[in-house]
C-alpha cells in the first residue's frame, strides 16, 4: 500500500502493555561491634514484560508474549565492611602513630542483563525495527574497592581524615553491553561492546567509592570532618 502524503510517519499504539516482577530479597548487617561492621544484601529477582525500550523514531515492532525486561538481572550481591584496626600499643608514640586507622571495602557483582536482537525492513512509511525472539546476556559485572584511613580528632565534633581509596582492587574489566545500532542484525559491529562500563559515585553510611567500571585506580584525598 502507498504512503498517505498527509501523514509521514505512523505509530500504532495499545494498552497491552505487561510487566511482572518478582524477587528474594536477603540481607545481614552487622552493627559496629569489636571494631567491626559490615552489611551483605542479596537478591535473587525476575522482570519480565513484553514492552521494549524504543524512541518516537525507532519504534520497535514485538509481541504481546512476556519476555526478560531489558533490565532484567537475576542476580545481584552486595557487600561492605569497615575494620577499625586496634593500635598494637597503648601509650606513648606508637599509639599515636596507629591509633584511628581503618580499612573499608566494598564489593558489588550482578549476572548480566538481556540483550534483545533486532532486524530492520523497508515499509512505506520508512525502516521498521523488529525485535527478534531469541534473547541472549550481555557481560555480567563485578569490582572490589578499598580504603584505608586515619582520622585525627581534634575535638568531639571536629576530625581531619585522611584517606586511600583503591578502585578496582583486581583490575577485573568489566565490559558495557551492545547497546543501539550495535544490536541490529547485518551491521559491522553486531553483538560486540566497544567501550568498558562507566563509573559513577555512590555514597551511604560508608565511605563513597565508585561503582562499576574502568581499570584500577587510587585516590588519596584528606577531609575535614565536622
């Protein structure tokens, strides 16, 4: 059929729509007790939904069958701990050289998510996409951080902390999923990441580091704490 020339672009839309999501969540925290603390948390989880991740102008052709969502991750671990470490001395200059220093460390691994084939066509109102059926897993992910710190307490309130961060501690790569053109089938690059993960900061009631990604890195910073 002949494209109408009053309409150069069409979309159909309904409200099929799916989604459904289930998951075993786990979690061990361990209060600061004989100069140790630490939080592990585990889940085990399922989405699945029959809604793909498309734009206005590359709209996805799928069924109506519930499929792995495109952030579907059956597993994710997380876990850190601090260690206080005890001065190997009571008085004199050894105290004050290894008194208030502490070891940090966090570690975070997930299994890979979906990766969702699609092939283009020719339609009168321009290229169609179409996502195929079978589905594959990108590259899961894992990193451990460290730190070591000293804080110096000049009152109370008042603290000037120095501290070494090590990210990446393994230099373990970690390689981002194909993602865009990189998935549809007959280009150059089907299937294959061009880039490792990106990194971004996190923070909570441990000391801030960095999530996934790049190779190994240290960073020495000093803060005042008050």
């Amino acid at each position: 059929m002949d494209q109408n020339p009053d309409f150069d672009f069409l979309r159909v839309t309904t409200n099929r729509g799916k989604s459904d999501y289930q998951a075993l969540q786990l979690k061990f925290e361990r209060p600061l007790t004989n100069h140790l603390a630490g939080l592990v948390s585990y889940t085990l989880s399922r989405s699945m939904d029959n809604v793909t991740d498309d734009t206005a102008r590359r709209v996805m052709i799928a069924g109506f069958g519930l499929v792995p969502s495109d952030f579907d991750v059956r597993h994710q671990l997380a876990g850190v701990a601090t260690y206080e470490l005890p001065a190997p001395v009571r008085t004199g200059i050894g105290n004050k050289l290894f008194r208030n220093w502490a070891l940090d460390s966090i570690f975070n691994a997930r299994s890979a998510k979906p990766l969702k084939f699609v092939s283009m066509f020719p339609t009168s109102f321009g290229i169609g996409y179409l996502q195929e059926d079978v589905s594959q897993r990108g590259f899961p992910l894992y990193q451990v951080d460290a730190a070591l710190r000293r804080k110096f307490n000049f009152t109370e309130a008042v603290a000037l902390q120095f501290q070494a961060d090590a990210f990446n501690v393994f230099n373990h790569p970690n390689f981002e999923d194909p993602i865009g053109n990189d998935l549809v089938v007959g280009t150059p690059f089907f299937g294959q990441s061009a880039s490792m993960s990106g990194r971004s900061l996190v923070s909570g009631g441990f000391p801030s580091f960095y999530s996934f990604g790049g190779p190994r890195a240290m960073r020495f910073s000093v803060k005042l704490v008050f």
